[in-house]
C-alpha cells in the first residue's frame, strides 16, 4: 500500500473544497441537478456493489499496484480477441461506477466491440477520490498511480487477447489531468486520449500550485508545455496518440483557459501549429476545432460547449449516458470521443 503521506491534512482541507466546488458548479445546464432518492441509495452502497450492479467486474492481482488502486472492468457478451481497449478514469468524489454509467460506457461497448477498463481512486490515497494528477510520483512513467493504471491495461490485454496497439484513455477533471499524464508517460501504450474539463500535463507538482492550475490557470508557451509532455518519456522516439480536449466555458471549478493551454500543449507535441484548420458547429452550443500536422492529418480536436460548467457532456435522449452531478445534457461526448478514435459506439 502507498505511504501516507506527510502532508495528509493539507490534502484534505483543500480537495476537500475541491470537490464541493466541483460538484456546485454543475447547477444549470439542461436539469436540474437536486439530489434524488435514487442518486442516494446508489452513492450509499459499497463502490464494489454499485460497481457490480453496473456490470462491471472487479479485478484483483492485476501487478504490484504502488498506487494502491482498485481495477474494474467491463466486457462486453461475445467480444473478440484482438478487441480495443478503453479506459475511463473518474472525477473526484466519483467512482468507478459512478462515471462507466453517468457517461454512458457500457453501451458505447457493446454499439463499439471493446472493453473497458475503469480504475478506482480509494479514499486512502486520496480524501476524495481525485487522482493525485499534481504529484509526480503518481504520474512519472513506472511510478505510482501512472504505472498501476498501465499494469491494468497490461492485464487486460493478456485476460482478454485484446489489441495492445488499441488502448485509449479518458478522464473527467481530476481523471482528465490523470488522463493527459498517462499520455504523457506511456505514448508507446495509448493510441489516443481526450481530456474532459481537465488540465494540461505537468501544470502542479502541489496542492497549491493545483488550485492556481485550476482556477485561474496558468498561461505557458506551446513549447514551454510540450517540452513538459517530451520529458515524460524522453526516450520515446514513435509516433504519439492523437488527443481531444472537451471543456464548457462556463466551467468556475477548472477555468475554460485549460482547455486552450492543453491545445498548446498537444499542438506542440504533435507537430501542429495552434491556429485550427477548421471549425464546425454541433449540438448543444459546441464548436469543434481541428489542428492537422504537416501531413493534414487531425492530430488535435478541441470542443468547447458554450456556457456549460464542470462535467462531461451526454446526451439522455439520445441514450447517451444519465444527466446528473457533472453530467451535463449538452452533446453526447462518449459518441464523439470513440468517433475520433476510430471505434464504433
């Protein structure tokens, strides 16, 4: 099990607000966001029950774990050999059930013909069940929560006969800084990656520099934030995964600025310049930019959902995820993000 760490108080205080933040931001857009007696008695079970009950499996002994993390999975009936890979990585206060059933995973699995892999954050590392994205010894390559998360793909891979050169990864806020980390740290794993209402690679090694990154957020250059992505596996000479970056502007919890320091981030890295080669308009007030590299391929997508707050984006109505606590009924990202990647659902 991870060491406690030292500076365990301050963590608690201010993730603490972190998340109370989160969860007050979301009020607004498309429902109402009261609690319910059906969002109770899911959050007042175990997270093994709820996690079970959504269909998915827990997985244990899946390596030496140093993150301490728990692993869950979802296969869809009849799945192939050599099927993708997805994994889904939770907001604070969130678990693992809790985000694979609110952004509508198990039946973009089933529509698509891949697994999902759903790690758990545990209140021992972390009060509030945020992926610690602002310390390095959780996000460097071969360390930590980082390298926990790589031994579940690992796992996977070897359990299912899946397609090593098919994993992709995303997160909300706190999974979304995660998400841009493990991107950063295994390009030689992941094929692609989008980062919801998150924040660029390497912007806090702190609780303190954390909060800055969020709100208000920190300006650097393009290549000031690229070289931060390189350092993450300096010795890494392949191609990179391609990366989307979704975020609402009325976001008070992890300033909309993010989501344009994370496009100069991912630009840099992945030889585009960061005026977009194209725009479109889609549903629920969203503007797409695209960013092509030297050879006009799409390497970057931004999406930016006008006067939406913290959380991801799903569509209800069109049987894409379940409206709630930063799930906002704007635009069904889950279709968009497996759409950019190249798999059905």
């Amino acid at each position: 099990m991870k060491a406690i760490r030292s500076k365990a108080a301050l963590l608690l205080t201010a993730l603490t607000a972190l998340a109370t933040a989160g969860l007050a931001a979301t009020a607004g857009v498309g429902t109402s966001f009261a609690a319910d007696p059906a969002d109770a008695s899911r959050s007042a079970g175990p997270a093994e029950e709820r996690a079970a009950a959504a269909g998915l499996e827990k997985v244990d002994d899946f390596g030496s774990n140093p993150g301490a993390l728990s692993m869950y999975r979802y296969t869809p009936d009849g799945l192939p050999a050599k099927a993708p890979v997805v994994l889904v990585l939770h907001g604070c206060t969130q678990d693992a059930a809790t985000y694979f059933e609110g952004a509508g995973w198990q039946k973009s699995a089933d529509a698509g013909g891949f697994s999902v892999v759903a790690p758990q954050q545990e209140q021992s590392n972390n009060s509030n069940k945020c992926f610690n994205w602002f310390q390095a010894g959780d996000t460097d390559r071969g360390k930590g929560e980082a390298l926990s998360i790589k031994q579940m793909v690992d796992r996977t891979v070897a359990d299912l006969d899946a397609d090593p050169s098919r994993v992709f990864v995303t997160g909300l806020s706190a999974g979304g800084a995660m998400t841009a980390s493990m991107l950063a740290a295994y390009p030689d794993v992941f094929k692609g990656g989008a980062v919801v209402a998150g924040l660029p690679h390497g912007c806090a090694n702190s609780v303190a520099e954390a909060f800055t990154c969020m709100n208000p957020g920190v300006s650097k250059s393009a290549s000031a934030w690229g070289d931060l992505v390189r350092k993450g596996a300096p010795d890494h000479s392949g191609p990179r995964p391609k990366v989307s970056v979704w975020h609402g502007t009325g976001d008070t919890t992890v300033a909309p600025m993010n989501a344009e320091e994370s496009v100069k981030q991912w630009t840099d890295v992945l030889g585009a310049d960061q005026k977009a080669d194209a725009t479109e308009k889609l549903q629920g007030g969203t503007t797409r930019s695209d960013y092509q590299n030297a050879d006009g391929d799409v390497v970057v997508r931004g999406y930016m959902v006008d006067g939406m707050p913290h959380g991801t984006p799903v569509k209800p109505d069109e049987d894409c995820g379940k409206a709630g606590k930063n799930f906002l009924d704007t635009i069904c990202s889950t279709k968009h993000i497996t759409a950019d990647w190249g798999l059905g659902g």
